[in-house]
C-alpha cells in the first residue's frame, strides 16, 4: 500500500516571554493582562507556560460551560474540521437546521437567526425590533429602553444601549433613541414606556453590571407594556442563558416569554457562535437580503453548538448547576459571615457575585497568585462563573483556597466607611 505522507506544518510557536512581548509590541492596547500564558486546559484547570495548574472559577467569562478540552466537543471538531469549516449562507448546511430547532424547544420561541458573537446578536434583535415596527406600518416607532447599570457590547448599537458612560462617551455620538430606565423600578419603566418604543431590552441577571437580578414584578411589568404597546420584550441571556443558573434561560423563572432572545458566549463551547431567537411573529419581518452573516451559523460552530447542547441534556448538567451553585453560594455565605468586608452573596446556580466593601481588583490577584482564576466587576463585586461540569470536590477546593485568599491580600482602604457600617451593624447583631 502506497504510504500517504502528512503534509508539513510550519512551527510558529516561541517562547511564552517573546509571545508577551510581541503582543506588547503588536497588539492594539485594548486589554489589561497579568505576566501569564495559559498553554492548556482539561477539565476547570488552566495550565500556564510554566505548567502550573489553576482552578478556573470564570469559565473563559461564561465561555468555557464544558470545562477545557471536553472530549465529545474535541471530537466534532477534528470531525467536522476534516469536512467543511465553512460553508457560505448562500447555501444550507447540515447542522443550522437542526440547531435551530433544538434553540426553539430550549427558548419556546420558534425562529433563529445566526451570528457570531454577543453584540452582532444584540444589533441584529434591535433591527428585527424596528424592522416590524416599521412594517406594522407605525410611524415613529422607533424608540428603544434599555436598564441602567446594562452592558449588551462594543459595537454602536449595542454599545448605545449599554449604561455606564465610560464605555460609552468616548465613542459619541452614539445611536439615537436610546431611554434607560432605572433599574427594578416599575413606575420609572411606566412612565417611560408609550407608542413610540419598538424594544425593551433586559439582562435577566446583570452580569458586567454586578449580578443583579431583574424582579419578577418588574419583568412581568415590561412583559405587559411591551404587549400593550406591540413592541418588542429582547432578553440579553448572552452571560445569564444556555443553562448558567440552572434553567435553560434565566428568564424561565418568571411568567411571560420575551419576543427576542439573545444568546453567544458557551454556545459552540469556545469556537464564535451567536444568536437572535424570535417569536415567529416577529421573525416575520426578514426577507432575504435584510440581514445576514458571512461566518455565522457555519457548519463546524453549530455542529459543536449541538454537541453542547446534547452533552447539558444526557450528563444533567442543569442540575449539576442547581446543586453545585447552592454549594457554593452556602459556603460563600459562610465565608461572609467571618470576613467582614464581604457585604452580600448574589446570584443564581453558576453565576455568583461577592460584593465587597473594597476594592476588588487585589483579591482577582490574589487569587491568581493563588491559582484561582475569578474577576472583578463593577470594581467591588467578585464574579465566578465556572463550568457546568464542576464537581463538588472542586467547589470545596476553591472555597478553601479562596479563604487564604480573603486572609492574605492586604485589604485595600478604599470604601472603608461601608466597611465600618457593615462592621458596626454585624456587631449590634451578635450583641442582640
Ligand atoms: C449580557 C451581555 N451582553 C452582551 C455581551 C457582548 O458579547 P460579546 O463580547 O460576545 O460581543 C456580553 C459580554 O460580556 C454580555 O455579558
């Protein structure tokens, strides 16, 4: 038999310290990262260059559900990559289909529209949202609220309706249009909500904003003015959907579906995969030409996107989520009841918050040098986010060594008084 020679590759690799700085060199300064590479994963550990192992308690920010390397997501992509890793939207592929479908039973809403990332699906629910105003024929529907405290992403429509200013003032002007209201509050939502809005849109759980629940009166509210009002109720489940809180969506806690959800992030286990889903009444409004993707929804990214789905649904992951988060969050509540400077534990099933009265940004370190992985946001909440696969043997492990963490880092002088009034209060509680 004749021997089939594999073709050579060329080897880019060079040393960890040349990669760090030819990025330092290269890349554009748009991100802040610590002296470290990571080379591998397998399972909730990350391995660096020089092969010391981290528990990863935020999941690549809600990337990483399946963990590092999971094999069932390893095999569909050396099966799929010896087959056809794009293939154009002019033509139908072998798993856009059937993604789809399995994304309608998860969301109860029946058409799906593919991208690539979190924002595009943010930019493509709010042009379905105005696109079926606009053919409803409703003149000047164009309005869009959003919460405060909200992220939805980088790019100008998402970026217009993300809250803080920082992210957004350095790029005006922005879209125009754009109302946010306050968060949770009912009689601010009513009084902006009238005939000219087309879309609401709503984390079900602020993830970047800090792990803060939307209330169920307060969704139920916008669920009824935006039918009222025939606009559009857009669900943000790109950090809180797909399983995170132990529920396909974070919005199936409340009654009321939304029109339009939008999910990314673990979707196709680390490859680029977003998506707008709709009610078919809003669906509707596309025709072909009005939107598209040249990469979205490719056959290698929704073949793995299906593989992650299946693998939630035969090894039970969404209660594995349910009872390794309420681990967790008990012994985070553990932990502030003896350090004092934590002011609350928040969240639902693998999408914590450990607010501090400090400053955050020591502990992220401390915990790194640790062999921790978290991170801060909202410059004072603590967020963990890991896998769906994390065992209880690994939410101990990480409770005990983040203790060490909270005991050693010097602890930053920053909101002091907050820190004091926490005291004070615990005080008069133990004294009662
Ligand atoms: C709730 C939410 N919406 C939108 C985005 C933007 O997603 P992407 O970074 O994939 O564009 C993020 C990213 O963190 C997010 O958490």
């Amino acid at each position: 038999m004749k021997k089939v020679r594999k073709p050579k590759t060329t080897n880019h690799s060079v040393s960890a310290e040349q990669a760090m700085r030819l990025a330092g060199r290269y890349l554009m300064n748009t991100y802040r990262r610590p002296a470290l590479l990571f080379v591998r994963g397998r399972g909730c550990y990350l391995y660096d260059h020089r092969g010391r192992k981290y528990l990863d308690f935020l999941g690549g920010l809600a990337v990483n559900a399946l963990g590092y390397s999971h094999p069932r997501l390893t095999r569909v992509i050396r099966r799929e990559a010896a087959r056809a890793v794009h293939v154009s939207n002019l033509f139908h592929n072998s798993y856009q289909g059937p993604l789809a479908r399995k994304l309608a039973e998860w969301s109860g809403l029946e058409r799906v529209f593919f991208c690539n990332s979190g924002t595009e699906a943010v930019e493509g629910a709010i042009k379905l949202a105005r696109l079926a105003a606009h053919k409803r024929g409703t003149e000047g529907k164009a309005r869009v609220l959003a919460l405060e405290n909200s992220f939805h992403g980088r790019t100008f429509g998402a970026l217009s309706i993300t809250y803080p200013a920082k992210y957004r003032e350095p790029f005006a002007p922005l879209v125009p249009g754009i109302e946010f209201v306050r968060f949770n509050d009912i009689a601010d939502l009513e009084a902006k909500f009238d005939d000219s809005v087309c879309a609401i849109v709503i984390e079900p759980i602020q993830g970047e904003g800090g792990i803060y629940p939307v209330s169920a009166a307060f969704w139920t509210r916008a669920r009824e003015l935006a039918s009222h009002y025939d606009a559009a109720l857009i669900a943000d489940e790109i950090q809180s959907g797909l399983g995170r809180t132990g529920r396909p969506f974070a919005y199936q806690r409340y009654t009321g579906l939304p029109d339009i959800v939008v999910i990314a992030k673990p979707l196709a286990g680390g490859l680029p995969l977003g998506a707008v889903v709709a009610r078919e009444s809003f669906a509707e409004s596309f025709s072909p030409g009005l939107h598209g993707s040249t990469f979205g929804g490719g056959p290698l990214a929704c073949a793995v996107a299906l593989e992650f789905l299946s693998t939630i649904e035969d090894d039970n992951l969404l209660e594995n989520v349910r009872e390794r988060g309420s681990q967790l969050r008990s012994e985070l509540a553990r932990l502030a009841g003896d350090f004092d400077f934590i002011r609350e534990v928040r969240g639902e099933g693998l999408i914590l918050g450990i607010e501090l009265a400090v400053e955050g940004k020591a502990y992220v370190e401390g915990a790194l040098r640790e062999g921790l992985i978290i991170n801060c946001t909202h410059e004072r909440v603590l967020r963990l986010l890991p896998p769906f696969i994390v065992t209880e043997r690994q939410v101990d492990e990480f409770t005990e060594r983040f203790r060490q963490v909270l005991k050693k880092t010097k602890r930053p002088h920053a909101v002091a008084a907050e820190f004091a009034e926490k005291k004070d209060r615990n005080a008069l509680a133990a004294s009662r």
